[in-house]
C-alpha cells in the first residue's frame, strides 16, 4: 500500500528521498509539500484529500476577499447598502465554501450584483 501512494505522489519506494538540494519530498516545498502529504495521509486512511488545501481555492479566497473589502469600504462611505452586503459577502464566502466551481461562480455573481442593481 505504502508503495503505490508513494509512486502516485512521485516518490520512489525504494531510493531515499532527494535530499541533495535539501527537499525530502523531492523538490517539493512549501503549500505543494503540504498538499501532497495531506494527500498521503488521507489515502492511507482511506478518506478524500481535503479540498481546502488545493491552493486554487486559497488563491480565490483571496482575490474575493480583496474585492469584498474593497466593496466593504466603498459601500460604508457611499451609503450604497448593495456594494456593503456584497462586499460582507465576499469577504465571509470563501470561509463557507470549498468547492471551486461554486466558490467562483457565487464570487463572480456577488461581484456583478452593484453594477446590476442600482438604488
């Protein structure tokens, strides 16, 4: 079993890690170290990789709660009660949701709902 996850993440069973430039998951670092031996871990479990570990997802939680903040500070100072809610929104929706599809495609619909609706 070890041996198959091994092959699946690009390990090889039988030689040691490649420590020569001083990565043990063989020039792995960093989120893509993390990432994989979570994937590891979860495997031998026999669970899904955690799907909040993808770094796509951090990445656009990000980017949506830039936006957000930014709708947070212009609604508050405009007294625009959409661009306030959305940017709250924005800011909260990438602790709720994980999936990649969704998480886009709510973001990009909360993006457009101030230049939709206009009071």
């Amino acid at each position: 079993m070890w041996e198959a996850l091994l092959n699946e993440v690009g390990l090889s069973p039988e030689a040691p890690p490649d420590r020569s430039r001083g990565h043990p998951l063989g020039g792995r670092t960093g989120i893509a170290a993390v990432d994989k031996l979570c994937t590891i871990r979860a495997r031998m479990n026999g669970e899904t990789p955690n799907p909040i570990v993808n770094t796509t997802t951090l990445f656009l939680g990000l980017i949506f709660g830039s936006i957000g903040m930014g709708y947070l500070i212009y609604g508050r100072k405009q007294k625009h009660g959409i661009a306030l809610l959305s940017g709250v929104a924005l800011c909260v929706l990438p602790y709720f949701v994980s999936d990649l599809l969704f998480l886009t495609l709510m973001g990009v619909g909360i993006l457009a709902l101030p230049f939709l609706y206009k009071p």
